[in-house]
C-alpha cells in the first residue's frame, strides 16, 4: 500500500492576476481611505482667505492644522463628499439628515490662550448649517473657559493682567503728512494698507507693529496715532448688541467666558449675555415672562453650562471679525491648532515672484 498518496501535497491554483485597471482602482481606494483617516485624525489643510490675522498669517498662506493637538472632532454629519467645500455651486456636498452628537478622542492638550486656532463660524448656527460644515474661520485664542476678559484702549486683559500682544501684530492709525505724497513702495515694504483718505495730507492705515518705527522716520511723516475708540461710545454690531453694555473694538467687557460645570445667577444682564449659549450651542428654549426667566418652559435662576467656551481674536485687530462681533466659541466648534505654513502665494505679484520663499515650512507663532 503506498502511504505517500494520502499525505501527497494537493497543487494550488494559480490566483487570476489583476487587471490593470483593477491595480488602479485598489490604489484609489487606498489612497481616498488613508487620506481620509489623516485628514480626519491627524492633519488638515487649510488656507488663509482674508487678511484678519495679517501680519503674523498672511492672505494666500496654506497651513497644517494639527487635529491630534486638542483630540479629533468625530464627524457630526456622517455622509458628505470627501476633500469638497460643504457648498459647491450652490449645491451642498453633505447630507444632514442623520447627524451624530459631539464627541472628541483624547488630544495633547485643550486650546491656550495664545494658540492660533481653526475652528467652524459660530455665526453659523444661525442658518442650521452643521456644525462641522460650517465656514472655518483662523484666528489667536485670547481666553479661555473661566477667564474674565476686558479689553481697555485696544489692550487684551485676562483675569487682570495684560495679555501678549502678538510679535507681529497690527492696527489701524491715523497718519499726517506735511502734503507730499508717500512713495507706493514704502507701502509694499513695509506691508502697510492705506484704509481711507480724509484729506489731502490725513490718512487711515494699518500698520505692523514691527514697521511702525521706520515709518515715522520718514521726513514727509508728521504724526503717526494709533486710532482707539473711546471707552462708553457703544456699538452696536458688537457682542452683544444690546445698549445696556456700551462696548466697542477697543473698549470691551469685562465678561467671564463660560465654563463647563459652571453655574451662573440669571438675571437681566447674565441673560443678555449667555442668552445664546444657552439657547443656541447647548440647545435650550428660553423664554422670559415679565421678570421670570423660563428654560425648557421651567423657571430659572441659574444655568450650569454644559460645554467650554474660547475667545478668538484676529491679530489685524482693526480688519477682524472675531468673537468681539459673534461671541464665544463653543469647544465642539474647535477643529485644530495650526502648525506650519507649507505654502505662501502672493495673488497681487507676476508668475516669477508669486511664491514667498520666506514662508515655506514656516513654524506659526
């Protein structure tokens, strides 16, 4: 009897070989998944579209925004065309019919004051829009969850004490000349912006911190004064937007950012503002009878808030819309920190002088 028969090793069928077109589409769908893990966990690229943090950002740069630095924001709105704006040709790349509450995995650290940050227009909840396909907006952390915030004369305080002003921060001045006219390419070297002219010899501009010094030095500049809104002299498209608190750009508060865990006596004021965090970012009806403050159609004389809230601010004080205009961000807003500037284009230079070399791989402070 041979034994061997029963143990004979039984011959594998070749596997049919992979078309070409196959091979393409496995690498497709390769790259389209791990793309979307980096992009949706680790990495995100975003570019600058206006001149808000201008000059520590400038218009036309393109960052990496760190995810991971405060834990990646799950997707709220499940189905939605990967690596589209939300809207394209007024057509929405999304579908809103299922959408999933906040959730965030774990990350280094939650935002501080200082971060330069990337989160989604809070301005936005306005129009039902998810919240993770609303407009992404940049701008520097300012305060934090807890903090008291007041602004005097254009000067950040927090908690009492004047904050850093960023290295490369801007403002608008008012600038007197003796009559002669500035050289165009003073203004391109200097990277100062004319806003308006009031008269023949009287100007608006905005002018970085670091140029200031060398502007005034020249013999056709008379007097360079920063442009300050006085304190008292209400605004009323400024947070938040009620009479009773005559705040402006350069004199707000004071105003304590909410915190989670927090409980606040309701009242006239504190109703006016944290009317819509309540009411909008944690979801709550609110109504008011006479001098009862209703919530969920229960009476109220506190609140304990359910999320953390930041202060961003753009580093163009002057040429920003920020949360002196909308208010507090809510944390479920926060998309990431951003990192580097991969790439810098300047739209307004010819094909040989568009790219600023200066700026490439550039760590963001």
């Amino acid at each position: 009897m041979k034994w061997n028969i029963a143990f004979k090793k039984k011959t594998n069928n070749p596997k049919p070989k992979k078309s070409t077109a196959r091979e393409w589409l496995d690498a497709l769908l390769f790259a389209v998944v791990a793309a979307t893990i980096i992009r949706g966990l680790l990495f995100s690229a975003y570019a600058i579209p206006s001149g808000s943090m201008e000059g520590t950002e400038l218009t036309g740069d393109y960052l990496f925004v760190s995810k991971f630095s405060y834990g990646p924001r799950m997707p709220i709105t499940l189905l939605s065309i990967p690596f589209t704006e939300p809207v394209v040709y007024g057509i929405k790349t999304y579908w809103d019919g299922i959408q999933l509450p906040h959730f965030r995995l774990p990350g280094l650290s939650d935002p501080k004051k200082g971060d330069i940050v990337v989160f989604n227009k809070p301005e936005e909840a306005d129009q039902n829009i998810p919240v993770d396909q609303r407009t992404t907006l940049i701008k520097r952390c300012q305060a934090t969850p807890g903090d008291l915030l007041t602004i005097i004369n254009a000067q950040v305080y927090i908690n009492g004490k004047a904050a850093l002003n960023a290295p490369k921060a801007q403002t608008s001045y008012t600038v007197v000349t003796d009559g002669k006219d500035i050289n165009p390419q003073v203004f391109q070297d200097l990277n100062i912006t004319v806003r308006q002219q009031m008269s023949a010899d009287t100007y608006e501009m905005i002018i970085p911190n670091q140029n200031l010094a060398a502007f005034k030095g020249f013999s056709n500049i008379k007097s360079v004064t920063p442009q300050v809104q006085k304190a008292g002299q209400a605004d009323p498209e400024i947070f938040p937007y009620n009479a009773r608190f005559k705040w402006n750009l350069d004199n707000f508060g004071p105003l304590v950012l909410p915190k989670k865990g927090w409980t606040v006596k309701l009242n006239d004021s504190t109703l006016t503002l944290y009317r819509r965090a309540i009411e909008v970012y944690e979801h709550n009806k609110v109504d008011t009878t006479g001098k009862e403050i209703l919530i969920n159609g229960k009476k109220a004389d506190n609140y304990t808030f359910k999320m953390n809230y930041y202060w961003m601010m753009g580093d163009n004080r002057h040429d920003s819309l920020d949360s002196r205009f909308w208010g507090y961000v809510p944390e479920d807003h926060i998309i990431g920190k951003a990192m580097i500037t991969w790439l810098s284009i300047d739209s307004t230079q010819d094909l040989f002088h568009k790219v600023r070399w200066n700026r490439i791989l550039r760590p963001i402070k």
